[in-house]
C-alpha cells in the first residue's frame, strides 16, 4: 500500500512496551531479568535483608475449617446423604484434613513467635517470615507474622490451576512470579533459616534445592533445615538411608534437624540466627 502524501504515519511501540515481543520465546531472557530484578529493587526499598523461610503443603486446611468439614461429613453419614463407599470416603478426608491441620496451626504460631521476638531488633536487622503466598502452610506462616504485628514476604507463583495469594502478606512484599527458578532464587537469597513442614512434591522439590545448595556450598549460608513433624518426615522419607548406602557423606546429616514442637524450633531458629547473624556483621549474601 503506497503511504498516503503528506500524512505522518503513527509512531511503532517501543520494544519494552510491545506486548507482543515482550511475551515472545525471544525475550525470555529478558522476562527472567526482570523477575530477578524488580524483587531486588522492591526488597531494597522496604529495607528487607533477612528472611525466615517456611513451606510446607497448600493443601493444608486450618483447624477451624477442617473441623467443620469432619462434622459436615459426619452429619451426611448419619442423614443418608451420601452411599456407603461416598460417606466413608468424605469422612476419611475430611479426618486426614483434620490430623493435618494441626501444621497450620503449629506454623502459625511459630510465624507469630519469630515475627513477636524480630520485632524486638533493629528495623534493619529484623528477619521477615518468607513463604509461597499460597494457601495451606503458606498462608499460616503469613497469618503467624500479621498477627503478631509484623511484615511478612509472599513469593507466588503463577500456575496452570488458579491459585491466589493469602491475604495475609505484606501487600508490598507479595510477589508474583512465573519461572520456579528465580522464585527458588528468592526464597534463598535471603533466607537465615528455613523451616520445612509436611508437604507435597513442591515441598520436597524446594527442600532437596535448599539441601543441595547447602551440600555443593553453591550458597554460602551453612545452617540446618527443620523438619517439622517427625511422625510425617520419618515416614515418607527415611534421610538416614543415605548416608548407609554411601549417597551422602556422614557430615550432611547436620544439614537437617527434625522438630515437634512450636517451642523447639523457635528456641533453634533463635539460637541458629542469633549465633550466625547478630554477631558481627554478617550479611550472609550469595
């Protein structure tokens, strides 16, 4: 088509404002800086150094809500709702959902006493509770830290099945990423500790990341993972048969500590930051 005499013709979108390019395979790498980037820059200006890292499974119901689905079940049972194999099925759910529940609470208040002792130091020296953003134990660690007064980090990702963002993160520090690469990133950059309850297989792909970058010194932060819950974490994976096989050098079992209580790993979490970070300065950064 021959331009039109004397008419200007519109002027084309700059690259970085063309959605089009932006969202091309050829400006993946540019996509990835930007998640790589902007986290730091928004970190910077809320003046977040340290966090205390906790994940475990979105599934994981508060006791409040699974409670009431266990009586919701049972009171289908009683009224003939539901058929033999339906009504057994609801309420084996619904009291798995119930034993579980127990994590949420357990990391809500452990969120809630590490936020309650953080905001006894120094603005700039506090350690932030960090999680998925998700629902479950996610949502429990940044429930923990609102209610006791403080900020906390949400590192969310985006999925194929929707899943939105608790309400209880710092809307300043809630995050949104696509590339699980960079969100791991960022879950470990900061991190002092991490704390690890039961889960799924997102929970353990993050916890074998966390362990083998401790493991290859890839980070130079050496401190031990908890493993809240023994009768789940002993169960579903037996860490002790590495090492008898060879897989793992004796000293790697230090990479990791099973606890069961709210008061122990507060008391661990406390000891391990206070020894390795608030003495000297030590910023602990990759």
């Amino acid at each position: 088509m021959t331009p039109e005499k004397g008419k200007l013709r519109p002027t084309p979108p700059k690259a970085y404002l063309n959605p089009e390019f932006m969202g091309s395979p050829q400006a993946r790498s540019i996509r990835v800086l930007t998640e790589m980037t902007e986290p730091h820059v928004r970190f910077k200006k809320h003046n977040v150094r340290n966090t205390v890292v906790m994940f475990g499974s979105a599934r994981t119901l508060p006791p409040e809500v699974a409670r009431k689905r266990l009586e919701e079940a049972k009171a289908m049972a009683a009224s003939g709702q539901c058929d033999g194999a339906e009504c057994a099925h609801r309420l084996r759910v619904a009291e798995i959902d119930l034993r579980s529940s127990a994590y949420y609470e357990a990391c809500r208040e452990l969120a809630f006493e590490m936020t309650k002792w953080s905001l006894q130091l120094p603005e700039w020296q506090r350690f932030l509770v960090c999680s998925g953003a998700g629902p479950g134990i996610m949502e429990a660690a940044n429930r923990g830290a609102h209610e006791a007064g403080g900020r906390s980090v949400g590192l969310g990702i985006a999925l194929p099945f929707e899943q939105e963002h608790n309400p209880y993160v710092t809307p300043e520090l809630d995050l949104e990423f696509h590339y699980f690469f960079v969100r791991k990133y960022w879950f470990l950059y900061l991190a002092k500790a991490l704390v690890a309850f039961p889960g799924g297989f997102g929970t353990f792909d993050e916890l074998f990341e966390m362990l083998t970058l401790i493991q290859t010194r890839k980070t130079k932060k050496q401190f031990p993972i908890l493993l809240f819950g023994s009768p789940f974490w002993k169960n579903v994976v037996n860490m002790e048969t590495f090492q008898e096989w060879g897989m793992v050098s004796p000293e790697d079992r230090n990479f990791y500590v099973h606890v069961d209580s709210v008061k122990e790993a507060r008391d661990m979490l406390i000891e391990i930051i206070t020894d390795r970070y608030l003495k000297g300065d030590n910023e602990g950064h990759d």
